[in-house]
C-alpha cells in the first residue's frame, strides 16, 4: 500500500507577514521536489500572504484551528469556510496546545473534523499521551479514546490525516525513539481497522511529531506505520526544506 508521505509545518504562534514572506522566499527556492506532499500551517494573519507565495507550487497551507460553527456570535473564533476562503487546503485540529491550554476537548475535535470535511478541508487530527500516562502505561488506552471519540461518524476518512505526537515530545528536544513512534502509529492503524476497515485504514496517512528535526527524519520516515512528520521548531527556519528532502 503506498501512502503518499506529508512533511507538514506547524508555526505556531510564531512569526509576523512579514517574516512568513522572508520565510517562503528562501524556502521555495530550494524546494524541487513534488513527493512528499508539503504543508505550512502559519497563523491566521500570515495565511493570506503565505497563500499568495506558494500559488504554483507544490506547498500547501493549512489553519492551525477552526470552530466547528458556521458563524456567529463566537468572538475570536474562524470558520471552516472562511480559512478555505483564504485559501487553505488543511486544517490542524486537536492540538495538544490546544487539548491543554484552550480546554480542547475529544468532543471538540470531532465536530472540528466533521466540519472541516465537510468544507472540504483536509483536517490533521493531533491525538497524543502525556508524560505521566506514558508512565502509568496508559499510552495505548488514552490513544484509542482519542482516537476513536475524533472519528466518530467521520464519513470521509480517507481524506483524514492523523499526527501522533506525544505531549512529552513536543518542543522537548526528547524525540520518541524510531521504534516507540512506529509502536503507536501501527497501533492507531490498528484502531482505525476496528473504526472503519482494513482498505480505508491501509489508505489513511499517519505522522508523528515531536522533536522532528534534519537529524531523526529520515529514520523515522522509513518505519512502516510513519507516512509524515508533524514538525514545529524546526520549520520555522527555511532549512525546513532538509526535512522536505528527507530522501536526498
Ligand atoms: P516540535 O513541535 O517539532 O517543536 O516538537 C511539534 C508540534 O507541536 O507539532
């Protein structure tokens, strides 16, 4: 089954448009390559400009969330339709950022998904343990509850993209070794069998995403159960493009 591989670019709350223009100058100059797919998700006031540089190319932005409303009286909240609008492709959701910060809850991310397919946006569902359930040996029991709640009378999976990234991972510097990543991404394969089945799960893209630098990439590119990276820090600089260019 080949899974087309996703390096995809979480910003964050980083970086103003002016600096997410400096960053696609360089960027786009080096990329040459159409396989991996490639997605940035920059914050909601670069996505305009980050739109307007990659027009053409091979790159793709994404939101880092939406609502699951339509519209309304939700201050400070976006739409699916109106990041579409602006020209996304993709959409994060579920975030352990946001899961710990923003009060995102398991509910949450599934109305989130459902909406963003609706919209026809492709969502990048984020499910991951923290340090204390991977201790407690609870890594693979809270999995399947995110899993599962996240999927829940999701009608297109296929479409769907889901990141693995350990909370105790992000940001860290602590990558999940090659085999501890590939352990619970076979695992969410497996799960997803159980949802939907064998052919839809074989189709589903899963990353991981932790840590995920120029260094561990193409090791971890080349585990079974790893179709893509989740990367944070280490998109922020243009030398993102290494991590693009895993297989050079
Ligand atoms: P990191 O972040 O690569 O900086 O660890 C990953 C993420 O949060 O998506």
């Amino acid at each position: 089954m080949s899974r087309k591989p996703v390096i995809a670019g979480n910003w964050k709350m980083n970086k103003t448009v002016a600096e997410a223009k400096a960053f696609f100058n360089e960027f786009l100059s080096q990329i040459d390559v159409d396989d991996p797919e490639v997605v940035v998700c920059p914050t909601y006031t670069s996505i305009a400009a980050a739109v307007e540089c990659t027009k053409g190319t091979n790159v793709g932005i994404g939101a880092q969330n939406i609502y699951f409303e339509d519209g309304g009286a939700y201050t400070g909240e976006v739409t699916a339709d109106m990041i579409k609008e602006a020209g996304c492709e993709y959409v994060i959701i579920g975030h352990s950022e946001r899961r710990q910060y923003f009060a995102e809850t398991d509910e949450g991310v599934n109305k989130k998904t459902i909406k963003a397919l609706e919209k026809g946006l492709v969502p990048i569902v984020c499910v991951g343990e923290t340090l204390e359930e991977r201790e407690d040996d609870n890594t693979f029991d809270v999995i399947k509850t995110q899993v599962e709640k996240a999927m829940k009378d999701v009608n297109e999976p296929k479409k769907v993209i889901i990141a693995y990234e350990p909370v105790w991972a992000i940001g860290t510097g602590k990558t999940a070794t090659d085999e501890q990543a590939n352990e619970v991404c076979e695992y969410i394969r497996k799960l997803l069998v159980e949802i939907f089945d064998k052919d839809i799960a074989d189709c589903m893209r899963i990353l991981y995403g932790g840590s995920v630098n120029a260094g561990n990439v193409k090791k971890l590119m080349s585990m079974s159960d790893i179709d893509g990276a989740l990367v944070g820090g280490a998109s922020l600089k243009a030398d993102f493009v290494t991590l693009v260019n895993y297989k050079k």
